[in-house]
C-alpha cells in the first residue's frame, strides 16, 4: 500500500510539473489564444513559431553580412 501511495504521488508530481512546462509553453507562443489548447496544437503552433523564428534570424544574418560587405 506504501508503495503504491509513494508511486501516486509521484506521478501526480510528473504530471503538475509536465502541466507547468505546457502552461509555461503557451505563454511564449504569441500566436496562441486559446487558454487551453491542446498539446498538439500547442507543439505544432510552437515548432511553427520556431521555424519562423529561425528563419528571421537567417534573413538577419544575411543582411548584416550584405552591410558589412557594402562598407568594406
């Protein structure tokens, strides 16, 4: 019985925890509304979000290297 308690509270441990890093998640995603969306609309709108991110920094780069270029 001790051990299944402990076991209990340990998933119930893992779970609120999962729960907080999915709330932290949808916080960080502006595209996000919803005040609860599902875990797979919330990890595909954040794997978009990253891409996009990740392509924003790549037009960046290449803009800086073109400045840099012109004023060498």
């Amino acid at each position: 019985e001790l051990r299944r308690t402990s076991h209990k509270a340990a998933e119930q441990k893992r779970r609120d925890s999962l729960k907080n890093c999915f709330d932290d998640l949808r916080q960080m995603i502006p595209s996000i509304q919803e005040k609860s969306p599902s875990k797979v609309f919330l990890l595909k709108k954040s794997f978009d979000y990253i891409c996009n991110l990740k392509a924003e920094v790549a037009n960046r780069d290449l803009e800086l290297a073109r400045v840099r270029a012109e004023h060498e």
